[in-house]
C-alpha cells in the first residue's frame, strides 16, 4: 500500500510537497495536539487550495490508504494522524473574509478560533465557539461546538450557514439548508464523516463585550460550592454564562455576562459569595483574553484523556462522585470541568440537526491531564472509572468531540438509534467504502 499511495500522490501533482519520513519537517508536522497520539504517517500533504485537498483525497481512495484529515489537530483520541497512512494537513487554507453587508464570515477549513475571534470581534462581531483559541473550527463546529455565547447564540453549528465539502469521490459541493439539505443536516453533529469542509459561512452576531468573574474556592468546600452554584444558575438569563472546574488546587468558577453592563456586577457577584474562601473577583477583559486563558494549561504535546456526557442539573449525587474522584486523583491537573449550556441551544429541535443534546443544562467532562508518559495508565483509568460514575446521572446524546475512547459505540450512544440510522445511509450514500473513518465513526449502511 505505501508504494501505491506515494505513486498515487505524485501522479496527482500537488501544488505542495508530500511530506515523508527523512523530510526536515516530518517530525514537526506530524505532531498533533494530544501528546498521547505519537504517529508515524507514510505522506503529510499541506494543500495550498482546494483543488489540491480533491487530489489528496482520490489519491488516498485509489490506493485505499487510511486518510486522517487534520484541521487544528485537537483531536483528543488522535484522530487527525495516523500510522502508515495519509495525513492531510489543512493548516495553510485559513483564510478569514468578512461580508459587512450580509454579516456572514467566511474560514477555511484549517483556521482555529483565534484566527476566527480575532477577525470578528473587533469589528463587533462574534461567533459562538469553543474556549481555547487554538483548537480548529472545523473539528469543532462538526460535532456541533459549545462555548461562552452558546447560551445567548446557540451552538456554533446553529450559526452555520454553508459549507464547501470535498466528498470521498473527491467532488467538492456546497451544503446549505436549500442545497444538499440532507447533508447539511448531517454536517451539523455528524463529525468528519462525510467528507473534508474546506470552508464554512457562519452568521455573525453582535458583540458589545463582557463582564467576567473568576473565583477559586478551597476544595474542602466542594460540596457548598456546588450545591449553591447549582442553585443559583437554574434561573440566569442568556446573557449569563457560567462553568466550574474540580481540580487538587480547588474549585474553579467562572462566570460570564454579556448584557447590559450595568446588571454585571449585582449578576456575577453572587458567585464569589457561595462558600468561604473564595480568592478571585470580578474584571471587565477582553473576549479575546477569555479565549486564550487556558491555551497554556492546554498546551500542545501534554497528554489528555476525556469522557463526558449531558446533565439535566447537578445533582448531589454527582457532586460527592467529583468529591470523591479529585481526592483520588493520580496527577494534579486531573479534573472535572462542566459549562452550563440551556438558553438559545435549546431553540432548535432536536431533530433539526444531528447533534443531539438540546435539552441539557451542562456538558461535563472526566478529563485527566499529565505530562509523564509513565502515568499514562492510571491517568487514562482513572478518567474512565470516573466518567463511568458521573454518567450515573448523564442524560440520552454525547458530544462526539470530547470523547477520548473510540469504537462503534462512540457514536450509537451520541445520536441514539434513529438519528444513527439517518446518517449511516446518507453515510452509504456519499462515502460507501468508509474513507473518511477516521473520526466518531459513522458506518455506511443502507
């Protein structure tokens, strides 16, 4: 196969170089986010353009070699590399085109969120997305995308307005709800499997700023914390955001406003009062800050492990479970991180797109993170052992992004079985031979 997919690519006369092992760049480019996901790729192709992405893609087809495609390469179990295969490396088709007239944006396929923040929130725009500004918006608004505005804007795929896609025939169409409805319905939750998007067309949403609080409270006072800030967050507008993390160093809560500015203070504070020993406060910073804030936490080649699932609230049956798991915990950045979700998320039917989680009120995550590969073992064990607790109280869907596992499950679970069904025949349809399998995968079947 290695002969055949190199013979392959250099029929095909790329506009870039194939990368391969003895390059001075091999080993830099093949490097993913999660340092777990030390792979040996055969080619890394770096397309210049679209036409190069088509050739790229009927090269791995023609010699049936496994294809990862990597956006911003944050994917957690690894997926955008691979051993002996191809990777295609879509870094370079980043560009970010602003239309002030219709309020959409226009980025390519390898553009991260802070090439996106960056382009439109100082001009007064915003798109809901994630919270580190390095990981890729493809990967991101496939599995449908969560983050501070998703309570006032909805997910970042309910701000999806096309998209241009390369399919496994190496045909590039665009998707819209009036042009391939069926596959943009897909797109929309259904991950990498039904083709490569080399560009996507968000609508913009107006952005005046924030207000945000940050308090850290002893983990000796978990369990007031937590029960309070439950309370509390149950009756908040959209224009309140809020998330907590559970760690050896305390729990971490983070709120966020971005109504009118003279509410913010009598609407955060509170948070920084719901036991004793809080250390933080309330600061009026940039959302371009609050993006960034945990790029170095989440820094590139660290190891990362994650389980998560939806709530309909924090119960008190999960706060003893996070209670008891960070006094367990094998590495001091082993956590449990929840963002509360509700507001505009729940404004779109279930079943308008693939994603399916609308009527949850937070996403938590089981994520270990170390450094030491020797700790692989007990850090991946104990992420587990604790998802499978907190998934006592979990609710029916998964956000196919956060999972660090894979295996055809993965995706039964997040879709449940009709929506499964849908997208596996559209699946058997589009890309009948499984190309693009390597992601949540959905297999092709009638």
């Amino acid at each position: 196969m290695s002969n055949s997919l190199l013979d392959a690519l250099t029929a095909a006369e790329l506009h870039c170089p194939v990368i391969t092992a003895g390059h001075p760049e091999y080993d830099h480019y093949r490097r993913v986010w999660n340092g777990i996901a030390d792979r040996q790729p055969l080619a890394i192709v770096r397309p210049q353009d679209v036409e190069d992405v088509q050739k790229a893609v009927r090269a791995a087809a023609s010699s049936r070699a496994l294809l990862a495609v990597r956006g911003g390469g944050h994917s957690l179990p690894g997926l955008s590399t691979c051993n002996d295969g191809l990777v295609l490396d879509l870094s370079l088709i980043h560009s970010v085109v602003i239309d002030n007239a219709a309020q959409t944006v226009d980025i390519g396929g390898g553009a991260l969120l802070g090439d996106l923040d960056r382009a439109t929130v100082p001009k007064g725009y915003i798109v809901p997305a994630g919270v580190i500004s390095h990981t890729g918006v493809a990967g991101l608004t496939l599995g449908g995308g969560m983050g501070w505005a998703s309570r006032k804007y909805g997910l970042t795929i309910d701000s999806l307005l096309g998209a241009e896609i390369v399919l496994a025939s190496g045909d590039v169409t665009w998707t819209s709800p009036t042009w391939n409805p069926e596959l943009f319905w897909a797109i929309r939750g259904g991950g990498g499997n039904f083709g490569v998007v080399t560009r996507f067309r968000f609508q913009l949403h107006p952005f005046n700023g924030i207000v945000a609080g940050q308090w850290i409270y002893p983990m000796e006072q978990a369990r007031k914390v937590l029960s309070a800030l439950r309370d509390r967050a149950r009756q908040q507008p959209r224009d309140f955001a809020m998330s907590f993390t559970a760690s050896r160093s305390g729990v971490n809560v983070t709120a966020v406003w971005s109504g009118d500015a003279g509410l913010a203070d009598a609407t955060l504070s509170p948070f920084g009062t719901l036991a004793d020993g809080a250390s933080g406060g309330l600061e009026s910073l940039s959302y371009l800050t609050l993006q960034s804030r945990n790029d170095v936490a989440f820094a590139w080649s660290r190891r990362y492990y994650a389980k998560g699932g939806f709530w309909s609230d924090i119960t008190d049956q999960a706060i003893e479970h996070i209670i008891d798991a960070i006094a367990h915990a094998p590495a001091p950045d082993c956590e449990i991180y929840a963002i509360q979700l509700g507001g505009a998320i729940g404004d779109v039917a279930d079943e308008a797109t693939a994603y399916t989680g609308r009527d949850a009120g937070y996403y938590w995550l089981s994520e270990p993170i170390w450094d030491d590969r020797t700790d692989d073992d007990r850090c991946i064990e104990w992420g587990r052992t604790t998802g499978r607790l907190l998934s006592d109280a979990s609710i029916i869907g998964n956000y196919v992004n956060e999972q660090g596992d894979t295996g055809s499950n993965i995706a039964r679970d997040a879709y449940g079985p009709e929506k499964y069904q849908r997208l596996a025949r559209l699946k058997a349809r589009l890309d009948p031979n499984n190309l693009f399998r390597l992601n949540q995968n959905i297999e092709p079947h009638e």
